[in-house]
C-alpha cells in the first residue's frame, strides 16, 4: 500500500533532480537496466543538452527491448491503468522497445516517487517472471 505523504518538492538521488507536488504534471521517462552501455552514459554525461542526447539514444532502441513483446508492454500499461484516479490521473504514455514515457498529474496524498517505485517493482517481477529471468529490469 502506498504511504500517504506530502510532495518532497525538489530533490534528488545523485540523479537529475526531480520535483515532487500535487500542483504540476510531470512527463516522465524511465529505461530497461540495458538500454544505455556505458560508453552511451559518458557520451550523455559529456553532452551539452544531456536530455536531447539521452533521449536520441534511447530512440535507437539498444539493449533487450523487451517491450517491444506484446506481453510485456501489456503488463507496463495495464500497471499505468491501475491507480488512475485514485493515486494519480494518467494523462498519456508510450511505451518504446526499450523505454517508458508518462504523462502525470499526482493526486494529493501521494508521492511521485513511490508511484513509479510501485510501477517499476511492480513490472519488474512480473516482466521478469515471463521472461524466465532474474535480476535488474528497469
């Protein structure tokens, strides 16, 4: 069950920061464990616009692309339907071969970050469990 919480506002994890509050909706991006090797990741690091760079990376679809399976990308939507209106309101998302995009407005009561944690532990053991595999999904 998730906690009802206040928004933390501004914060971050050694990540790009991300802002928490039931007053903005949010576009999110996450990724397949896969879909940027390490020279993708220096080369993003070194880019002057890091989100152009990452996001043109993503889009040549490197790594497993497990969501390209209809089954798996299946689970990712289906996991999106679960909570709208009630934790968040899901305004649109895509799911890519190797990554999600969502459209979100966080409904009061709530944080953003335990909603995509829910999403992303949620997905992970299911995706994993047809899959036949173990360790990191997203």
């Amino acid at each position: 069950m998730e906690d009802k919480a206040e928004p933390k506002g501004w914060h971050s994890r050694g990540y790009p920061p991300h802002f928490d509050s039931q007053d903005i909706t949010q576009f999110l991006t996450f990724r397949l464990a896969d879909s940027l090797p390490e020279e993708a990741l220096l080369k993003i690091r070194k880019a002057t616009h890091p989100e152009s760079s990452r996001d043109e990376i993503l889009d040549r679809g490197l790594g497993a692309c497990w969501l390209r399976q209809d089954r798996i990308a299946q689970i990712i939507e289906q996991a999106f339907f679960a909570f709208d209106g009630t934790r968040y309101r899901l305004h649109a998302w895509t799911v890519m071969p190797n990554h999600v995009h969502v459209l979100i407005s966080v409904l009061p009561g709530f944080q953003l970050g335990s909603i995509v944690g829910s999403w992303k532990r949620y997905t992970a053991r299911q995706a994993n469990k047809l899959l036949g595999r173990t360790g990191a999904f997203w």
